[in-house]
C-alpha cells in the first residue's frame, strides 16, 4: 500500500487491468443500472485494497475461449476455413471442430477444438457503458484494443461482420438518453502493436497489401530466425490434453511469415510454404498418456533412433539434432501492414503504413490520446534443458519442487542457466543436455527502435 502512495503522490496516473487475453469477455448487454452497481464496486474495492489511491480501470478485453476447452475438454485454436467466416455471435456460441492432431495419421484419435471467441457489439455495449458511468463519477478509464480490433478508421461493411475493427464499428452507444462515443471518453488508447493472430483479417481485407509480408527487418530482428545465430531455438508443443514437450528446430518463422499449408506467402497468394528443412519433422508424439507416462518404449526407441541418426549427422561434437513434431504449423503474427505495420517495406516510403493506419483512425479519435505499445523480452537469457529415457523430449532441469516456493516471498525457480556441459556436449546418448533461448519463440511485432521511433513521430 505504502507503494502505490508513493506512486501516487508523484502524480502518476494507477488503474486497475480488467481482463487480459483468455479473460471470458461479456455478451448480453448491461442496464443503466448494473453500470451504476460496478462504479459502486469499484469504489468499494478502491478503498478498501488501494486505499483509495487508484483513479480507474483500464480495459484489455480481446478474446478467449469456453473455460472447459482450457482446461481439459479441448484446445483452443484458429482456422481460416472453419473460423474466419463466423460472425463474432456466432463464435460467442461456440464454434468446435475435430480433427487429428499435428504428426498423427489421418487416421488416428481426433482432438476437439474451437474457435477463439472474440468481442460482440454486446461487449463493446458493456465496455461503452462502464467508461460513460466511471467518467460521470471523475474516474481514469483507458483503452487496450488488439491490433484487430482498431486498424481503420472506417467500420467494417462485411456481411457477417467478421472484418474485426470492433472498436470502430461499435464505439457509439446510447445510456440514460445520451448519446456517447466511447473513443471520446477514454481518456487513451494504447494500439498493441505486438498482437498475434490476425483472426482471419487477412483473408477478408480487399487491401492487396495487407497481409504480404514483404516488411524489411533489420538484420538483428529477422523474421525467420535460425538457432546457429540465436544459440538454440525451443518451441514448446503439444497435441492431446497432457502429451506435451520441447523441440528445437534449426529454424523458426516468428513475426509476420506463417508456414505450413495454404498460407500466406510474400507476394499476396496463398500457398504451401514448409517450416523446417527437410528432414527435421521426425519428431512423432505419443498417442496417449498412461500411468507409466507420456511415452511408451516403442515411442521412446523410435525417438531415439531419429536422434541418434541426427546425431551422426552432426558436423562436429558440439552439433545437437533438430526437430520439431511432424506436420505443426506456425501461424502468422505481428508486424501486419494492415493493423501492426512494421517500419518499413519493400518499395515504399519508410513508415508510410503506420503513418497510414493512424491517419484512418485519426477521423474517429484524437491521435493526441493515442499511444503504440511495443513488446521486448529478454530472449537472449540461455538457460539449460536435460532429457532422459527419450533424448527427444527434453525438460527444464530445474526442479519441479522449485516452482511452488515453500514461503510467498522465495524465488520461484522454472530454469537453471546454461553452464559448459550443456553448451559443449559430445555425441551419444550419454549427453542429454542442452541450451535453448525458451523466450525467442514468443518475440513478435515491430522492433523497438529508438531510431525509428523517433523518425516516425517526426513524420
């Protein structure tokens, strides 16, 4: 509490972060009433956790799917061809699908999964409404949009609404006879700019550079990146609910460039482009979990059979195999010319995507209340992976013991760092350690470039 008095008495602005992603989003709209009843329970929790030193909310509503599909029932996902056509009512319903899950044959168990459910105007209804009360009352409200849901400053003229822009198309609401645009009342607007899936965006935009991928990163922040240059790529994965693990592909596409079947390439067709090169997507995952664990003897021999082939290969000692499971796919993220445009393209002005974004937007909101948030995470932290029957599965070597730490104030400790004998290992079996960057794989949007910065803002 003596903190946020501090913070606050230096004239620093503290509102509480309602939502996040995977946060379940409202979809029945409010009566003037009920907006009265949550600036009655925002005061109430104002004064009795913050000591009455908070002046508002922020909101970072953006998209999550049904709480059994997180946690056991399904997974959570995206397709174009099943998703991208719904309208957000639609999805609010609960759009699912089955089928086999990456590396399995056609043929084998199907996995359930659905669509992630995005804002309705129902949302934007209850979002308008509890900015209109907090603002009547002299609270702070600020907006977080995802990069898809405020891109143009046009609204979406789609049949089935599924354009996104949400924040445009349903900014104005009516509450106890008032009119009310909720982008005037917000007091700012921070664009995330570091957004992942485009939601299908990029399939109905009739920009012909929306989505093509021809953005020019500086050298140090490519778009593919390539683990003889980062010191080990590690992608997380998994299939069935509690079949999971690591692999380490040499490469990896981690901004705007998705790979796999029938995605989009740099020149704005659609087509098949591979994630790995060829021979690196051995790697097949168990079928199921028994009590004896994830991976029965015959899995574990077929793995270990492709990583000491790898292994073989390798050009000198120090070589690690590379793998990623069979037949995964990496979508499309940040930078996007069409909502999350990077600094600079082939063939065109320097910033002249960004400078057209927020033009467009510019004819519905003040550009002085609006802020670009960029994203950075330490992704050069090397830490140490060890793996055991299976060479192919390897694990933090932290214990799980130190993850729940025995008082509130230990350190919880997911990773040790990486030391000599995981760096510089020797070929075998005997030698299940290795190095791995477990944050490159999640560094996605434009760079944060002071230099950049700075030239743009003074465009």
């Amino acid at each position: 509490m003596s903190n946020i008095k501090k913070l606050h008495e230096t004239g620093m602005t503290i509102t509480l972060t309602l939502g996040s992603w995977c946060t379940e989003l409202p979809h029945k709209e409010w009566t003037d009433e009920q907006f009265g009843e949550f600036v009655d329970y925002f005061e109430t929790v104002r004064s009795e956790y913050f000591g009455g030193y908070l002046d508002g909310v922020d909101f970072d509503w953006e998209g999550y799917c049904t709480t059994g599909c997180l946690l056991a029932t399904c997974s959570c996902d995206w397709s174009d061809e099943i998703c991208g056509d719904k309208t957000p009512e639609e999805l609010q319903q609960g759009v699912t699908w089955e089928a086999v899950p990456a590396g399995y044959p056609a043929g084998g168990k199907k996995m359930t999964y659905q669509c992630w459910i995005m804002p309705t105007k129902a949302t934007m209804q209850v979002m308008a409404g509890i900015t209109h009360a907090m603002k009547k009352s002299g609270y702070v409200v600020t907006l977080v949009p995802m990069s898809v849901a405020m891109y143009k400053g046009t609204a979406d003229t789609s049949p089935k609404k599924n354009g996104r822009n949400e924040y445009i198309e349903h900014r104005k609401h009516t509450f106890g006879g008032e009119n009310v645009d909720l982008l005037d009342m917000a007091d700012g607007i921070l664009l995330q700019w570091y957004s992942g899936f485009d939601a299908s965006l990029c399939q109905h935009s009739d920009d012909p550079k929306a989505c093509t991928f021809d953005n020019l990163p500086d050298k140090d922040y490519p778009n593919t990146i390539h683990s003889n240059v980062t010191g080990g790529i590690v992608l997380p994965w998994q299939t069935y609910w509690n079949i999971s693990g690591n692999s380490f592909p040499s490469e990896l596409p981690v901004r705007c460039q998705a790979c796999g079947k029938n995605v989009w390439l740099p020149d704005g067709t659609r087509g098949d482009l591979p994630c790995v090169p060829k021979g690196e997507d051995w790697y097949v995952p168990a079928k199921n979990r028994t009590k004896d664990g994830a991976n029965p003897p015959d899995v574990i021999a077929d793995h270990n059979n492709h990583y000491e082939k790898a292994m073989a290969m390798s050009k000198d000692s120090t070589d690690k195999p590379h793998w990623r499971v069979k037949g995964s796919t990496t979508g499309s993220k940040c930078p996007r010319g069409i909502d999350c445009p990077d600094w600079k393209y082939k063939g065109e002005e320097d910033y002249s995507r960004q400078i057209k974004l927020l033009k467009s937007i510019s004819t519905v909101v003040d550009l002085t209340k609006v802020a670009v948030g960029f994203e950075t995470l330490g992704t050069d932290i090397m830490v140490e992976y060890e793996s055991y029957q299976d060479k192919a599965l390897p694990w933090s070597t932290a214990p799980v013991k130190s993850h729940k730490p025995p008082t509130p104030y230990s350190k919880m400790v997911y990773y040790k760092p990486c030391n000599e004998d995981s760096k510089n290992g020797t070929k075998g079996h005997k030698d299940s350690k290795r190095c791995g960057n477990p944050l490159l794989w999640q560094q996605w949007g434009p760079k944060f470039s002071a230099k950049d910065i700075w030239a743009s803002r003074s465009r």
